[in-house]
C-alpha cells in the first residue's frame, strides 16, 4: 500500500521518525518521505544521512501552526503523527504548553488532513492515555478521541484516522535504558519503586504496528501490540549487574505499572494473534464486521497492564538485546 506513495511523518527527527524512515524507505520505497518537525539541528542531523536520497524532503513546521501545516501535505497520502509534548514531569510543569501541542495540534492536523484529501491517517499514542493519571497521559486520551471521532467528522470525505499505542519503548532518547546506562559508572540506579513494571517494545516493532494500522484500519480502531513485561529492578540488573540501588520514590505523575487497556475499554477491544484492537464506542463502530474482522471479544472486565501480563521478558533477553543495539541507544 506504501509502495510509491507520498507520506509526511509529524515529529519525524524523533526516536520514532529514525526507525520508521529507513524501514520504510527499504520496505516500500515510497516515492517520496516527509519529515514535518520544528527542530532545525536534529533535521540538519538527519539529513546528512540522506542526502544522496531524493526521495526524502524535511519541512520546518509546527503542529500548532494549521497553515504550515496544510502547505506540507500537499501531494501527501499518508500521514503518521508521532509529533508530542511527552516527557511526563515538563508536562506537569509546563501544563498550556503540552496541551497546545498534544491537543490543539492534533486538531489542526485532522482539520488539515481531512481539508487536503489525506487517505489515512495513524496517530501514535502511549499507555498513560489510558486511565491517565498525568496531564501528559490526559492530553493524549483527549488526542486519541479526537482522531477516533475524526472519522466522522471528516464527513463525504474519505479520510480514516487510527491509533497505535505503545508502552516502554525500549532504548529511545530519554527513556530508562540509557538513562540507566548513563548512571552506571556512579556506581549506582535510582530505582523510583521497587514493585514498578513496564512494558517492552523495541522502535522496529512499533514502525511495524504502523505499517499494520495503515493496512487494516477502517476507522477509529486503537491498535495494541502484544508486548513483554518487565520489573525496573531487573532493567537495571541487565544495564549494570554490579550497580547498587538507591530507592527515590515515584515522580510526580508516575504510575507503578504501566496499563495499555483498562476495564472500560474491555467492552469494545477484541483479541488478535500478536496484537488487541480497541474499537470506538460511538456509531455502533464498534459492533461493525469489517472492524472487527476474526477478531475475538475480550471477557469483561478483562485489562492489560505490565502487572497482569502472561508475557515477561528475562534479564538474559535485555543484556543480549543492550549488546546488540550499545551503539544505537539513546542515540535516536
């Protein structure tokens, strides 16, 4: 479906972004890859990897600037949206900002991709959106039911919009495997909480669950990958085994374990082999065949959270994973 098309990435010079452009380019070469974002180093960074290749463009633009943001997708077919305000405590102390980006900007980009013709639209997200606790997690549970409901407000036109949700991603910039790694050689990891848990998802899976949403969305589906679980304590283990501990408390905002599907959600979420699918509550949507395909409905009251998962990743499989990606972690 990829295959010499024309996509625009929001927030594309991120972790995200850097995985997603060249599996894309080297899956389906696309006739042309937009990387839409409003840091002009980390552009210039990227496109000295790029440069040889015509197929990629950079445009400086914000989320928050609807006009930019119409101009960029002329010609453009798909859009994925990983532009966010994400680091948890900024968002609790820089509260106007994290919504004009995480809100205001996905209403413009809705407005912009249904004005302009875009064929389908996929929005990243993250388990703080479910059943948040923080205004980050708040904002993008108000993103995710705009893009959901974007599906009817779109229209006579043919626009879709569809969301992936994520958990830990392993090894991107400034989450807890390089911040461990980082803190090693002071010969000990503060550990916020010894109980807390977290999903494990590596950048190449999450580009693939996006590549499946573009695929198999009609429309305001919440896609949720299946992923492993492990405890912080044992992430440590694996970054530093000889590390000692030093327990600091949870950080404002903080869950002790990370939930991608809570129990209101189980109404409306079917089961696949590597992945569930949450199906909107509005216009009998979620009771709609071609939604669900063989999906099957999940028991009620079912959750799923890095506590209650069946799948748990062994430190063995992290220290071997570090090993085979030292050079890249944090770096993206």
């Amino acid at each position: 479906m990829l295959t010499n098309s024309s996509i625009l990435i929001t927030g594309g010079t991120g972790s995200f972004g850097n995985t997603f452009v060249p599996m894309t380019l080297a899956k389906y070469n696309p006739k042309r890859l937009v990387i839409y974002s409003r840091d002009e180093m980390k552009q210039w960074d990227m496109a000295q990897k790029y440069k040889d290749d015509p197929r990629i463009n950079f445009i400086i633009g914000d989320v928050r600037d609807k006009d930019r943001l119409g101009r960029s997708l002329d010609g453009i077919d798909y859009v994925v949206h990983a532009a966010a305000t994400k680091i948890v405590p900024t968002a609790e102390y820089n509260p106007f900002e994290c919504v004009k980006t995480n809100i205001m900007g996905a209403m413009n980009l809705i407005d912009a991709c249904i004005d302009h013709g875009i064929k389908r639209v996929v929005a990243l997200s993250t388990d703080k959106a479910s059943n948040p606790i923080n205004l980050y997690g708040a904002t993008k549970l108000a993103s995710d039911k705009l893009f959901v409901a974007g599906n009817a407000y779109s229209g006579t036109h043919n626009t879709r919009f569809a969301v992936v949700r994520y958990g830990n991603v392993m090894g991107s910039r400034g989450s807890v495997i390089p911040f461990f790694m980082s803190q090693a050689g002071q010969g000990s990891l503060p550990i916020t909480d010894i109980r807390m848990t977290r999903f494990m998802i590596t950048l190449e899976q999450g580009v693939e669950l996006v590549w499946h949403a573009l695929d198999d969305m009609e429309g305001g589906e919440i896609y949720v990958k299946k992923i492993p679980s492990m405890k912080v304590i044992d992430i440590a283990n694996a970054v530093s085994p000889s590390a000692k501990h030093k327990i600091i408390g949870i950080r404002p905002g903080e869950k002790i374990h990370e939930q991608m599907i809570g129990v209101e959600d189980a109404l409306y979420t079917y089961e696949y082999n590597n992945y569930y699918k949450i199906l909107p509550a509005i216009h009998n949507w979620s009771v709609d065949p071609s939604r669900i395909n063989d999906g099957v409905k999940v028991n009620e009251g079912f959750t799923y959270t890095s506590e209650n998962n069946n799948q748990w990743m062994p430190i063995s499989e992290l220290e071997k994973w570090i090993e085979l990606n030292s050079k890249k972690i944090g770096a993206i």
